[in-house]
C-alpha cells in the first residue's frame, strides 16, 4: 500500500535521442546535403540552407563536419555509393555472349547517369574535381573501378576461349568504358542525351567496333 510520502514515478523526458534516432538524423543531413550541393555547387549552397533543410542548428552539423567542404566530400561519397552496382548484378550479365554481355553493362552505366541524381552527381565531378580530386579518384576506385574489373574478366574468358587475342584486357576494359560508355555520357552531361534508338545503335556499334579490334587477325 502507498504511503503519502511514496516518491512519484519518474517522469520520462526528451533525454539524449538513440543510436538509431541520431543516425536517421545524419541520414537526413546527408541527404539534404547532396541534394543541395548537386542544386546549387559548392560555393552556392550553404552550411546554413543544408541546417534550415533538416531544421538543425549550424552547431550540431559542425559538431560532425568541422566545415563544408568536409559535409561536401561526405556528400558527394554518398552519391557515389549510391552508383555502386553490386558484384552479382554484374555476374548476372556475363551469359556467355560476349557482344551482349558488353552491351549490358553499357546500358546499365549509362543509364545510370541519365538519372537526375546521377547526372548531377557527374556534372559536380566534372566542376569540383580541381578543388576536390579526392572526389575523382574515389568515384572511379568505389563506382567505375569495379565494372572496369569485372569488364576485364570477361574479355580474359574470351581470350581463353579463343574469341580474342591476347591483350591487355585491363587496357581493353578501360578503353570499353571510354569508348562505349563516355561517349554517351559526354553528350548526356552536355544536355544532349541520346533517344532510346540512338542509344541502342550506338551501344552496339562502339561494343562491335571495340571487339573487332580485339579478335585474332
């Protein structure tokens, strides 16, 4: 039984917010980053615009990003993680048609860009990579890189099989993605994106073009 000077239940404040809370709030910060830096670039967009986006204070984004150029290059990492395509999506493609095989991973690297965020993700590399090359090297190392792997591996499976001549194929796959892919991305980046038609047209004839340089004479 209580008695009448038994202490009241403790009342539940705000207290400090989760793990999980907290970092579904560096999510948002995230997120509303890139989404203003790909807007406006990096001289344009404002620690104080990102702050008001996810109503935080400028204290709490710089007790994670000492200054914007940091929150920046967070950023821009998280755009280029989201370009990832997975190792088994990759594999998925390689069903022993080498022209084919190619052809989807072109597409699906192209495609890639055509997406607004993606074409805005290239077009900040393209424009901050003098102030940043860091951001470069990681787009190609995290995003680029393992395509230009897996690219390699299918040609040297040919070359095995006969299909090709001996090469480089590290060379070769880096001239697929320079062919093949840039081209297109170029002119995408440059605002003049391919239809659908010219886009399958031009696939096929710079992935027929790259292998007839690469079959035995």
């Amino acid at each position: 039984m209580s008695g009448a000077h038994d202490a009241p239940p403790a009342r539940r404040g705000a207290g400090r917010p989760t793990r999980e809370q907290a970092e579904a709030r560096h999510e948002e910060l995230i997120d509303a980053a890139l989404d203003l830096f790909l807007e406006h670039g990096f001289e344009l967009a404002t620690v104080e615009m990102i702050a008001a986006r996810v109503n935080m204070t400028k204290r709490t984004v710089y007790a994670r990003y000492p200054d914007k150029a940091s929150l920046f290059r967070a950023a821009v990492r998280r755009a280029t993680e989201r370009q990832i395509v997975p190792k088994d999506v990759l594999e998925r493609m390689d069903d022993g048609d080498l022209p084919g095989t190619l052809e989807q991973v072109a597409r699906l690297r192209i495609g890639q860009v055509m997406t607004v965020n993606g074409l805005r993700l290239q077009r900040i590399i393209n424009t901050e990579s003098y102030r940043f090359p860091e951001i470069f090297v990681e787009n190609y190392t995290l995003s680029a890189g393992p395509v230009v792997e897996f690219v390699a591996g299918v040609l040297d499976r040919a070359i095995v099989a006969g299909a090709l001549a001996p090469t480089d194929t590290d060379q070769a796959a880096r001239a697929f993605m320079t062919l093949v892919v840039g081209g297109q991305v170029r002119a995408i980046v440059a605002g003049r994106p391919p239809t659908a038609e010219q886009l399958e047209e031009r696939v096929r004839f710079t992935v027929r073009l790259l292998l007839d340089g690469l079959r035995p004479r």
